[in-house]
C-alpha cells in the first residue's frame, strides 16, 4: 500500500502540536508527535505572543519526524485568527506580536466605530464586530505606534508567518486574511476603502492567496536541521476554523458545525455571503472556507470560560484535568445558574469563578458554589448560547438544520454535547476532536491532487475516524 505523510502545525491559543497524518487506501491516520504549552506572555503592561518560541516548537517537531526516516509531502500551518506580525524588509520582526486579549483594543474598538460607522464596515467586510479583530488592533498600531507600523515593509497573519519561515514565500491565505476585518469576500482581496478610510499603510498588505496554494519546497536551510527534503509548504487553510470546517466529516443533508474549542464557532456553509441587515443585527461573520466556500458563523466565548476556571483553581492549589471537572459537572444537580457566555465580562477577569458567581447573582440565578457546580453552569448556558444562536442562523441563512456536527477539542465533552442535542432539538454528531489538523491535512492532499475534492477527502474522515451520535 502507497502511504503518503502530512504534517499539520495546529496552533491553538492554549496549546500547539505537530501532527503527522498518513493516508493510503482510502483512509487517514493522524498522530501527534509534538505537543507544546501556548498562551500570552506578559511584556510591561502589554500581552504579547513568543512567536519565536512557538517557532522553534514547529522545528522542534520537524525534527522528530526527521528523526523516523520519514519523507512528508508537505507541510501547513494553521493558526488562531486576527493577530498578526509586522516585517522589515529583510523578513525580521518589528516587533513583539501583540495577543488579542490586550487590553488595548477596546478603547480602539470604541474609536474606530466613531470614525466609521459599523454599517459601512460591515458592508465592505461582512465580519462579525469584537473588539480583538485585526481592524482595531491596526488602529491602536497607528494612534500610539505610527512610526513601527508605517515603516513595516509587511503584515503577515499569525500561521501565514510560520508558512513564510518555513518557505520563504510572504502571502495571506484568504481564510485566514478574512479574519481581520479588512477583507472583501466579494473582491476576494484587501479592502481598499477601509484601508483608506482609516488611513492605513497599504503597502504592508501582501498578496492573498487561495486555500491549498502550494508556496514552493521547504527552506533548503530547514532541510538540513529537520532531516528530510522534498517537502512542499502548502498554504492550505491558515485559520484553525477553516481547517476545522474542513475536516467535517458532512454528508449532503443541511448541516451546521460547531469548532468547539477556546472558543465555540458555530456556523454552517454557504456558497456566497450573507451581508444583510438582519446578518449585522445578529453579529454573523463571513470568512472563506476552503474552495472559496462562506463560513456563516458566530464566535462564542466556548471553553475558554473552563479553561479559566481550571486556572484559577489551580491557583488556590486545587488542580482538576479536564476529565475531572466533566465529571463533577455530570454529578451536580442541574440548578437555575446560568450566564450569558457572550458578556464581554468574562472575556478576561482576574477571577473567573467568582465572575460566574457574581452574574449568577445579579442577575436572580441559583449561584454555584462547588467547582462541578460551576462547570456544569457553564456547559448549561454554552448550550443555550449554541440553541439560539442556531436560531439566529437558521434565520439569517434561510436554511433549516437537520444535525449538527461538533468538531475540535470540545467534541469529547460528551455532557455539552447531550445538553447541545436536547437544548436545540437536533442530532449532534460529534468528531473528530482533531478536526483542525485533519482539515489541514485535506486542503494539503487536495493541492497535491491527491485526493480529487474535498467531498472525497469528508468521505475519508467518515471511514477513519469515529463519529458519537447524541439524539
């Protein structure tokens, strides 16, 4: 049998890995090789990412590889979406990357909308509006750091950047570029207009590129220190989400999908954007999906909220794992303790718990007081969340949703999904959890001309991974 390898950089905001996938005979296997910690780091008052660190935790897993005897085809990095790098001429940071948890967005947020109104924005990009989208970053960049910014000879994208190490090739990849509130869907390139309005640099903007171009072979210094050669850098979907949409394992029913992971993103897919008033109204996003395809979806604060309770519990000298704390969520009594996970107050409190505490009290709920109490509260309302926000599309894309598919890390959560399955009232399919490097993986076979389309790459993840059914 013909095996051919892959390797997917899957860059998650808490953690990275370095997976190698193999195919032959219809079927797809995937192993983590590398695994490494992610997160901000704090800089003075400002939080930023070690983007060469994580850069030599790829390499470090490369190596690995290398280490087996084994000869990958290709190679792609998928990321988080709006953060961004800024280089000289040369190809050298600027600059320490910003994280998106910064505190400095929100006031540029509220300055921006002042300067343009949101209709405007919304029309030319179709984006759903937060604070952290690559837009109001720029902003800040050019209210307190004009000199870096319009002296930087190129923005790249956080995933578009470790492809750029790796090939040499400096573009954005459109599922990735869509993510910055700066893109046109419907031009399928940077948006002039705002980039005019907000008198941006436009000569940092490089080249968008499809899903699936291939940038050219691995460095020839890279060959060396990995151990292996003839490897080609794919730019295969750049954002985690599009890699994860991509690895759906869909049939042709209408389907809805949640990437649940640090965050929830729950959409379905379209042909073309759905930029209306009723889509800006309810906050929808348009971002390309692999083969030009709309990502009609919404970002939901997702286990991010458990992610930070684990924290602050850890903290105080109490350390659950993951496991633990579904547990002692599946044993708590479902009690009246609910929140509302899009609050911009939990988008970063010093104390999570006690935030759930306090909104629970404000707003007349039955307040959690044990860590599974809590937990539980927590899955209960990201259910809720995901039912209407269900709604909210069904409505805007005037389709009706027959399942949904849960993909990511949060799909082995099999108590969100039940509460998914019985809050919305549809069969929830959940897997794989490595949804993101397995869509990776596809968009680098199907640019390889491996595999045919990506219909035929879904059919492989159905026949190679398992799929739980929650009614």
């Amino acid at each position: 049998m013909n095996v051919r390898h892959y390797i997917a950089c899957d860059l998650g905001a808490e953690s990275g890995r370095v997976i190698l996938g193999s195919s032959g005979n219809g079927t797809l296997a995937i192993e983590e090789i590398h695994r490494f910690s992610n997160g901000g780091v704090r800089v003075g008052e400002t939080l930023r990412w070690d983007i060469e660190a994580i850069f030599e935790e790829i390499l470090a897993g490369l190596e690995k590889i290398g280490r087996r005897g084994i000869r990958p085809e290709s190679i792609s990095c998928d990321s988080w979406g709006v953060d961004y790098v800024l280089m000289d001429r040369q190809g050298a940071l600027r600059d320490q990357p910003f994280h998106y948890r910064d505190r400095r967005t929100l006031a540029a947020y509220e300055r921006a909308l002042k300067r343009v109104p949101p209709e405007e924005i919304f029309r030319e990009t179709g984006i759903q509006f937060m604070p952290i989208n690559t837009l109001y970053q720029l902003v800040d960049d050019l209210e307190h750091r004009p000199d870096l910014l319009t002296s930087a000879h190129t923005f790249l994208t956080v995933a578009d950047y470790f492809n750029f190490r790796l090939s040499g090739k400096a573009v954005c990849e459109e599922s990735l570029a869509s993510t910055t509130q700066l893109y046109n869907p419907f031009t399928r390139t940077w948006s002039a207009v705002l980039i005019k309005h907000f008198g941006l640099p436009p000569h940092i903007f490089p080249q968008v590129v499809p899903s699936g171009t291939d940038l050219g072979p691995l460095r020839e210094g890279l060959e060396e220190r990995v151990g292996f050669s003839g490897c080609r850098v794919i730019a295969g979907c750049s954002h985690d989400t599009a890699a994860a949409v991509a690895g759906v394992p869909a049939m042709t029913s209408p389907w809805a999908y949640v990437s649940s992971g640090t965050w929830s993103l729950l959409g379905a897919e379209t042909k073309a954007p759905v930029i209306t008033e009723m889509s800006r109204k309810f906050n929808f996003t348009n971002e390309i999906g692999f083969g030009g395809t709309i990502r009609l979806l919404k970002n939901i604060p997702g286990m991010w909220i458990v992610q930070e309770c684990r924290r602050a519990w850890k903290e105080e000298g109490r350390e659950y794992s993951y496991d633990e704390l579904t547990r002692l969520a599946e044993e708590a009594d479902p009690e009246d303790s609910l929140i509302d996970p899009m609050d911009d107050r939990f988008a970063s409190p010093a104390d999570m718990p006690a935030e759930i505490r306090a909104s629970c009290a404000e707003h007349g709920r039955s307040i959690p007081k044990t860590p599974g109490a809590v937990i539980r509260c927590v899955l209960e309302s990201l259910a809720q969340s995901y039912r209407d926000t269900l709604e909210q599309l069904e409505s805007v894309a005037e389709m009706r949703v027959d399942c949904i598919h849960v993909v990511g890390g949060g799909s082995r959560n099999a108590l969100l999904n039940r509460l998914t399955a019985k809050s919305t009232g549809r069969t929830v399919l959940a897997g794989p959890a490595e949804s993101s490097a397995v869509g990776n993986i596809l968009a680098q076979a199907v640019s390889l001309g491996h595999i045919g389309t990506l219909a035929e790459g879904r059919a492989i993840v159905r026949s190679s991974f398992s799929i739980e059914e929650f009614s």
